[in-house]
C-alpha cells in the first residue's frame, strides 16, 4: 500500500481542518475513525441524551478507502493518541473497481499493523460494515444508487468482508463488535425508515447502532 495517496480536493480539505482542530483535543480519548459511515455518526448528541460523560473524537472522512486513512494516519489517528479506537474503514473498498477481498484485508492488515507498532496499548474496536437495502427504491438520482445497486458493495459481499475482518481482528488480538442487529428488516435488508438511499443512515439507524456499542465506550 502507497504511503500517500492524492486526496481529492474536499476530502483533503477535511484532512487539513483535522490538522489544526488535533492541536486542541485532549489525548488519551476515544476516537471514531473510517469513512462516511462513520463521519455521520452523530455520536456526541447521543452520549448527551444518556447523560454519558465520555470524550469521544470523530475523525471519519466521507469516500474515504483504507489506503486514503492510511496516509492521514498520523492527522485521523495517531495525532490523538487515542485510548480507545472504534474503526469503520473499508465499504468503499468493497464498492471499488478491482474490488477483491483479498486486497481489502492486505490494506486493513497493513493499517491495524501500524495502530499496533505505534500505540500498542489502544483497544481497538473494529466494527462490522453495515448492511444496505438493495431492493427498495429511493427518491434520489439513479447515478448515486449505482454505487449500491450496480457495484460490488452488496449484502452478501459485505457479510463475507465482516466473517473476514472478524477473523482478522482475533489474529490481531483486536475487538470485533457487530452492531448490526438492529439494522435488518425481515428479508435482511438494512430498514428502508433508516436509511436515505440504502446506504448512508439517519440517525434513528445511528441510535440502533449506538445501543449495541455503548457497552463498549
């Protein structure tokens, strides 16, 4: 994997505001890392309305792939010097062209090798990629849904990419969380009333999310 990768224009935008806003976080916390999945997890509302007192920093970048986090890894990841880790990298991977899982674990490797050579004393949380919903139909331009419905990024690819990772995780002596129990409708699909189109989720798929991982902040 290339130590860096040339980011497009608003992705490196987000980068450079990580940049500065790193000189203000408080070491020691707990991060939230990956792509879009993970930079609209509206966290810190929820921790609020438990009445939950934990520091948590959001880092997720949207579009983001494992190879893009990997040459950010000191402004996402390491500038923090985070205790806890929660990552959600890699469903872009799977909707790339080439796509192979093979590959996808070669980088996700690389990456979690790195976060264990530099702080070795971080958990690490690596959570289970979410299902989409390939049947139902939304009100959004066909171009976008292809990334769904057209790709790679498939519900049975995804279920293969999770019972990987999970297997990675445990080489690694890292935590594999599936939070994904409460996504499903009855035909395994991830719930049409959660998601905008089928991909990307409001908060009330967010909140099912975040009742699985709370017992591990």
């Amino acid at each position: 994997m290339e130590e860096t990768q040339k980011l497009a224009p608003d992705k490196q935008e987000k980068v450079d505001k990580f940049r500065i806003l790193n000189r203000y976080a408080k070491k020691g916390a707990t991060l939230f890392v990956g792509s879009s999945l993970m930079e609209g997890f509206p966290i810190n509302e929820f921790l609020m309305d438990y009445g939950m007192l934990q520091v948590i920093y959001n880092r997720g970048i949207g579009g983001f792939t494992i190879p893009e986090l990997y040459s950010v890894r000191d402004v996402c990841i390491f500038d923090l010097s985070p205790e806890k880790i929660f990552i959600n990298i890699g469903t872009n991977d799977i909707a790339s062209e080439g796509y192979t899982l093979e590959k996808l674990l070669e980088n996700y490797r690389t990456l979690l090798l790195q976060i264990k050579g530099r702080i070795p004393e971080t958990e690490v949380y690596m959570m289970a990629y979410y299902p989409v919903n390939e049947t139902a139909h939304f009100d959004v331009e066909l171009e976008w849904q292809k990334h769904i419905f057209e790709g790679t990024r498939t519900n049975r690819n995804i279920h293969a990419a999770n019972e990987a990772v999970e297997r990675l995780a445990e080489e690694l002596g890292y935590h594999f969380i599936n939070v994904n129990k409460g996504l499903f409708d009855e035909a395994g699909q991830l719930k049409r009333e959660y998601t905008i189109e089928g991909l990307h989720m409001y908060a009330n798929g967010y909140h099912a999310v975040f009742e699985e991982l709370k017992r591990y902040l």
